[in-house]
C-alpha cells in the first residue's frame, strides 16, 4: 500500500487528503474535521514537510489558464543531458525519465506555440543522440495540475536554428560549469 511505503498513518493520511482537497484549509479546520488538537495538526504537516512528502506547491493551475502545454517524449543516448536541460530551460516545466519505447518524456509550456516547436527542434530533433521525437500538444487536463512557471520564457525568442541565442539559460549554466 502507499500508505505503508510512505510511512503514513490514519492521521497522515487524513491530514494529506484534506489538503489535497483544500490547500487553503487552516490548522484549525483540519483539527476539527479529523478531531484532533490544532497543535497535533500542525506538528504533523512540519514533519510531513520535512520527510518530503507534503509539499505546497506555488505555481499555475494550468487547468485554468490559457496556455500552451506539450509533451515531449522522445529516445537519447544521453537522458542526463535532457534532464540537466530541464533544469534550466524556462519553457521546459520538468523532465521525467521512463520506460518502454521513449526513455524521456519532458513537459513544454509557454503562451505561444511557435516558441515550443522551435525550442523541441532546436534541442532534440536532428541530434545523432536523440531519435523518435514525439511532440504533442495537451489539449484537455482532468484535474486541476499545478506546476510552477518560469516567466523568463516569454524573454526568449528561440529559433530553429539558434535556439534561444545568448539568452539560452542551459548553454550559460553550462558554459558556466553549473552544470
């Protein structure tokens, strides 16, 4: 069960649901949904916090907004490039390892969707280490998906053949050794 693997008892486990529900929620109104002290509610979200399985993420509910969003999966030779590149770039949200026929898949977002075409062919498409590149545009989400967004992106003008130019934060961090 998750619960066991993540160490979690009846009170976590409460405590988590609810806030997944409500984020806004106080101590107060948690403790009396779960009958428990407002103090005990507190203690237990710092020590959740700091074991790393709580966490408050501030960031765009991307459900609601009008942006672009794309995923990109694709085969590479060098998956830690990929994921030190998703460090830096302010279009890439994040980077996932996987398994199965792509072995990263990378999430794209930006308010225009030139830019995120010209970023996934400058960065992957003709590179001898990267093959099957599959770029796909989210046209729907579930649920609410809340997932921080770098604003330096829309600074950028990237282009097929230079990508972002001198303002690309991942050939700087590397050029700088950061990376």
């Amino acid at each position: 069960m998750i619960s066991e693997k993540l160490k979690l008892d009846e009170v976590d486990r409460q405590i988590i649901s609810l806030v997944q529900q409500d984020p806004n929620l106080t101590h107060t109104q948690i403790a009396e949904k779960i009958s428990r002290s407002q103090p005990t509610v507190g203690m237990r979200i710092k020590k959740l916090e700091k074991a790393g399985v709580l966490r408050f993420q501030p960031g765009i509910n991307f459900k609601k907004v009008d942006l672009f969003m794309a995923t990109v999966e694709l085969n590479t030779r060098d998956p830690d490039l990929v994921m030190d590149m998703a460090r830096c770039c302010p279009f890439m949200l994040n980077a996932l390892r996987m398994s199965g026929d792509h072995n990263i898949c990378v999430l794209l977002a930006s308010s225009n969707l030139h830019k995120l075409e010209n970023v996934v062919n400058f960065h992957f498409r003709g590179k001898s280490d990267v093959s099957n590149v599959s770029f796909e545009v989210v046209t729907d989400i579930a649920k609410d998906l809340i997932l921080p967004i770098d604003f330096d992106s829309e600074l950028h003008e990237p282009t097929v053949e230079n990508g972002c130019g001198d303002k690309c934060k991942y050939l700087l961090a590397k050029k700088e050794g950061k990376i």
